[in-house]
C-alpha cells in the first residue's frame, strides 16, 4: 500500500482550512480483491497536517478528517474524483489491455487538469513522449508509464487544491476586510454625520470652528505574497487594528461631539446672559432717562414761568456718575449680578435726581408766588402812586395850559369924588362895582340932606373890554367902550333941606354928557339911558400884575354940596403860574430774587460686553484602509501525455515472474520490495483508482 494526499477544504468558523488525505494505492492480484479509496490507515490520518489561526482573538484548531463530510462532499468531488479501470495482470496482460489503461489513466490526468485549469491553476502540457510496447515490456513500460501519470496526476491535483485553498482564503479575507470596512466605515460615518451636525449647530451659534482631519494608520501587516492561512492571519490582525482604530475614532468624535455640544450650550447660555443684562440695563435707562426727563421738562416749565415772572433764575447741570462695577470681562451669572448691582445704584441715581429736581421745581413755585405778591402789591401802590401822580401831573399841565393861555383876571371900578362934605353933617360917598364876568357895573351915591341919608341913586352900565392871552401867562386888555343902561333914584326920606335943586350928570372922558336928571330927592325913580361911549384903552399886562386905573366916566352929584367924581376901572392879570407839582415818591420795587436749579444727568451704566466667542477644534478621524490580499498567483504544474504504440504479439510460454509477487502488496513487510518496479506502477495506478483484473466484482465506490 502507498500513501498519497487529497487536499480537501474544511470550514471552521469564518476560516477555510486544508486537511490532507490519504489515499491508498492498491496492487490488486488476480484475485480481483478491491480496496475503497476513501480508507486510510491510522498512519495516514497522522500524517494530515494541522494548522491554528487566530481570529477574532480566538484560537482555532483545524483538523481533518479521513472521510468527507456530507456539507464538505459537493464542494470537493471534483477535486478528489478518480477514476476506476479494470484490466488484467500479470500474463493476462495484453499490449491493447496496457494501452486501455494507460488511456484511460491519461483521460483522468486530463480531466484533472482541466479541472485544475478551470480552478486557475496555470496548466502547460509538454511534449507526448511516444511508447512503444510489446508483449514483453507492456507491463512493464505500463508501470512506467503509469507511474509517472500517478505522479503527474497527483501535482494537479495537489495545485488545484492549494489553488482552491488559497483562492477561497483570498475570498475570506477580502470579504472579511470589506464587512469590517463597510461597518467601520458606517459606525465612523454617523459618528462623523453627528460631529457634523453639532458643528453645523455650533456655528450656526456663531463659535468657530476649526476642523482637522486626522488619519489614524495602524500598522497593518504586509500583505504582499501572503496566500492561505498565513493570509488569514495576517488579514485578522490587521481587521482587529482597524476595528480598535475605528472604535478609537468613534469614541473621539463623540467625545468631541458631546464637547462641543457642551461648549455651544455654555456659549448660548452665556449670549442670553448677555442679552438679558443688556436688556435689563436698556429698560432700566430708558425709564430712567423717562423720569428724569419728565422732572426736567417739569422743572423748565416752572424755569420759564418763574423768569417770566421777572426772577433770575440760571440752570446748571449736575452730572452724576454712580461708582459702578466694571463689567469688561464679565460673563455669564458673573455679568447678569453686576449688572443688577450697577442697575440698582443708577435707579437710585435717578430716583434722587429727579427728586432733586422736583424739590428745586417746589421751591421756585414758592419762590416765585412770593415774589409775584410782592409785585402785585408794589404794583397796585405804584398804581396809586402813578394815578396821583398823574393826576398832578394832568392838573399841573391843565393849569400850566390856562396859566398860558389864560384870560384870568379881575374888574375893579373905582368911584372918586372930590368933594367938600367928605366929612360931617353932610358927608357923602360914591362907590362903584362891576360884574367880573359880564363887565356890568353899578355905581351908588347917596343923598345927605344933613339930616338924613334920604335916597340912593344907582346908575348901571356895562364897560366893554377884551383880553387876549398872549400864550405865555401875559394879557392884552382892551377898554374898548362904557354902556350906560338906566339910572334909578330911591328915594329914603323927605327932603328936609330949604335947597332941594338936586341934579345928577354923567360925562364921557371928554366930557360929553352921557346923561344927566334933576330932581328934589323926595321921590323915586328910573331913567333909561341906552347910550355908549368909547374908550379904547389897550394895556398888556403880565401875571399878578394890575393895568393902570382907567377912567371910563366923569360924575357931577350937585346939591348942597356939589360932589365931583370919576369913575375908573382897571383890570388885574389874574393867571398864576402853576407850581410845578410834588410827585409821590414810588415805592420800592422788590428785587427780583436770583434761583439756580440743576438739570440732574445721571451716566448710565455701560452695557455688558459679548462673551468672548470661544474657538473649538474638533478632530474628524479617518482610518488608512487596510491593505488589500494579493491576488494568489496562479499555481503551475505541468503535464505530458504517451502515445502507446502496440507491436505485433508474441507468444511465450513463461509468466512474468512479477506476477507472482503480487500477492503480497497487502502486506507492508520489507518482503513488499520483491518485484519493486511492477509493484510501483501498480501502486501509481492504484492512486489513480485503477486496479487491473478481468473480474469487476467488489465494493462499489461511493
């Protein structure tokens, strides 16, 4: 028996592994003993080689079994098909039987080596080597022959196995390295699809962003000219590499992710601080500047009336700055405080200056009611003084204007007499009046009989004048006639003189006789005159000043006592000046009070600064792909076939000697190299599944 070996692939876990088996060659006697090809020694089972992978950081072992399993069958019948020839041995061997044989096993090499070609191995066929055989050497060169087929047939089938091997290796490991890139490359991608997404929010709240890429490169076994399971291992390790590389990457940017989420929501919280303090300071100043405002508008008004009023009043600004905090730097819950604290001290600012305001309003109010009640009541007394005033003034300048323009004056008419009875028994008297308005006069004289006064004559007229003012208090007189009206005599008592011839006699100035009437004095009477006489006398006289005594009539009483008399008139310029007049001393104006009240400005607080706008790098990681599996090179065998040709036959009368022995090939003793070359060729031909005899009885194959 010859051991030779089937590869065969076994799966174990994700791995395919090889296993050889053994498959005996048999010499089969005459006696047509078969021997199946699917049973192996123990020896042979031994002989299978064993291989450990690790994968998934587990250790596989692979063994192989002696026998095809039925998942494994389908997958390797092609592989480990032989073929099975039937002939005879021995003398019973015929050239034609040889070169059936040979044919047949040449038919299988072929078979095996177009299944080898189809399974990629790189077949080249040599040169046909012709055989000539004869009925001598058939068994002979057909165990050559054979021999060699076992051997070439043996190569293809241990090329196409290897390259089915190495080929489904080479398919493990690609698939295997394309599952692990696709989900690592997924679970890398929505990693990197979540980091995109925050850093989109990120910006988006105005952070930036600085994005690196950083490429992770393990460092991955070298592939080149790696074939089956030293293949498989290496594509393992490396697979592992790359997972801990992605869960590396992964775990990075999530990391990332959550920070930079973490960063966006401190740097929104810190912006809304932001707007909140800013928000709270512009409410605060805008009701601020409201208030005080209104106070100052409040208190302009007052300015206004109070200097309308007649006070002096003058406006200073006071500028009042609080001591608040300095918020540059400030941010967050930081900011919001400060900024409630300077709020504060600004409200109060306010509050006081617009307090102060309306308490500088309050005190022009009274200020200005106390000062306009001491101008009214210096008003109302200047009021009065300026009417009295007015008054003398008026009265002064009416006076001044008749003092000037004044006719003013006075009449007076004087009677004398030249007589002798001035004094005595007899005494006498004249006297003359005048009306100073209508210029009438009337002159009186008595009668005197030197007992009693016995009658009185009244002898009236009217003396003519004009005056003229000469327009500064002078006056131009005109005596310009004398009216005599009527002269009556009443009379008192009888008349007890002897001499009773009484007679009465009125002369002009030149001494023509106006009237005249005689009479006895004891009766009464009353003569009409009507007679004028001119005078024409002018005189200009000044104020208080009197004009010359003008004699306007010449008067004879004649009795006893003759009394002579004239009768004279003169004018007195009565116009006075007037005296300038004494006004009344004003009364003393109230001064006007000076009042300074204050614009109060209260400076606002600063407005809070913008959080500084933080700057994030995040790292976007990509692993370097593993390298891929080479391709297995094609494996190459190479195969050449025999051209049997026949000679004529030959009897002979002896059986080859080699045939004899062939009842020991069961054996495994040292006697088994007895006839060593036929039992070569049969052993090659028994690894082909050949077994020479006439008789096809035995086992069937399965």
């Amino acid at each position: 028996m010859q051991n030779s070996k089937k590869y065969k692939l076994y799966k174990s876990g994700k791995l395919w592994v090889v296993g050889a088996v053994a498959v005996a060659g048999v010499a089969v006697s005459a006696n047509t003993t078969q021997v199946s090809a699917d049973t192996v020694s123990n020896a042979d089972a031994q002989a299978v080689k064993t291989t450990d992978a690790t994968q998934n950081d587990k250790q596989v072992q692979l063994t192989a079994s002696s026998t095809d399993t039925a998942t494994d069958k389908a997958t390797t019948d092609d592989a480990t098909k032989t073929a099975t020839v039937s002939s005879t041995a021995g003398s019973n061997v015929t050239q034609d039987q040889a070169k059936d044989a040979v044919d047949k096993a040449q038919d299988t090499v072929k078979s095996d080596a177009d299944t080898a070609s189809k399974a990629g191995v790189d077949v080249t066929t040599g040169k046909a080597t012709d055989v000539t055989i004869n009925d001598d050497n058939a068994s002979s060169k057909t165990n050559e022959v054979l021999s060699d087929l076992n051997k070439q047939d043996q190569a293809v089938k241990d090329a196409t196995a290897k390259q089915q091997a190495n080929d489904q290796a080479y398919q493990t490991a690609t698939t295997e390295k394309t599952d692990a890139t696709k989900q690592g490359q997924a679970d890398l991608d929505n990693a990197t699809s979540d980091l995109d997404k925050q850093v989109d929010t990120t910006e988006k709240a105005g952070i930036k962003v600085n994005v690196v890429v950083a490429q992770s490169s393990p460092e991955y076994k070298d592939l080149s000219g790696l074939e089956g399971q030293d293949l498989l291992d290496a594509m393992a390790y490396n697979i592992n590499l790359y997972k801990q590389a992605i869960a590396d990457g992964v775990a990075s940017e999530k990391a990332d992710t959550e920070t930079l989420a973490k960063l966006t929501a401190e740097y929104q919280q810190k912006q809304a601080d932001y707007a909140k303090a800013n928000a709270d300071r512009d409410e605060a100043v805008e009701k601020g500047q409201s208030d005080l405002n209104n106070a100052t508008s409040d208190l302009d008004k007052q300015v206004e009336a109070s200097k309308n009023a007649g006070l002096d009043v003058s406006v200073e600004v006071s500028k009042v700055s609080p001591k608040y905090k300095d918020l540059a730097g400030l941010e967050g819950q930081d900011l919001l405080d400060a900024m409630a604290y300077n709020l504060d001290l600004y409200n109060k600012a306010v509050a006081s200056g617009v307090a102060s305001e309306k308490a500088d309003q309050a005190t022009l109010v009274k200020l200005t009611a106390e000062y306009q009640k001491q101008v009214a009541d210096y008003e109302a007394q200047k009021a009065a003084v300026d009417k009295a005033n007015a008054d003398k003034k008026a009265a002064y300048e009416k006076a001044l204007e008749d003092y000037m323009n004044g006719t003013n004056h006075t009449t007076s008419m004087t009677a004398q007499t030249q007589t002798d009875a001035s004094s005595g028994q007899y005494q006498t008297f004249m006297n003359a009046t005048v009306d100073q308005t209508t210029g009438e006069f009337t002159l009186e004289h008595d009668m005197n009989d030197g007992v009693h006064i016995i009658g009185h004559g009244v002898l009236k007229g009217k003396v003519n004048w004009k005056i003229v003012s000469n327009g500064d208090g002078t006056e131009t007189v005109t005596i310009s006639s004398i009216e005599l009206c009527s002269y009556t005599y009443t009379n008192a008592y009888q008349n007890q003189a002897v001499n009773q011839n009484i007679n009465f006699h009125v002369y002009d100035n030149d001494g023509n006789e106006l009237f005249s009437v005689y009479h006895d004095g004891n009766r009464t009477f009353s003569k009409t005159i009507n007679k004028t006489a001119q005078i024409n006398k002018t005189f200009k006289i000044s104020p208080n000043e009197t004009s010359p005594l003008a004699q306007v009539l010449v008067v004879d009483d004649n009795w006893i006592w003759n009394t002579h008399g004239q009768v004279s008139t003169q004018i007195k310029n009565t116009n006075v000046a007037p005296k300038t007049p004494t006004y009344e001393q004003d009364p003393v104006k109230p001064t006007a009070p000076k009042a300074t009240v204050h614009h109060v400005q209260v400076v606002a607080p600063e407005k809070g600064q913008a959080p500084a706008v933080p700057v994030a790098s995040v790292k976007k990681v990509t692993v370097a792909d593993m390298p891929n599996a080479d391709k297995p090179q094609p494996q190459t065998v190479e195969v050449h076939y025999y051209n049997i040709k026949k000679t004529p036959k030959v009897e002979k009368t002896e059986m080859p000697k080699a045939v004899e022995t062939a009842s020991i090939l069961p054996h495994t003793n040292a006697n088994e190299s007895h006839g060593g070359v036929l039992l070569s060729a049969m052993a090659g031909l028994a690894s082909l599944g050949l077994a020479f005899g006439i008789s096809k009885k035995g086992k069937k194959q399965n």
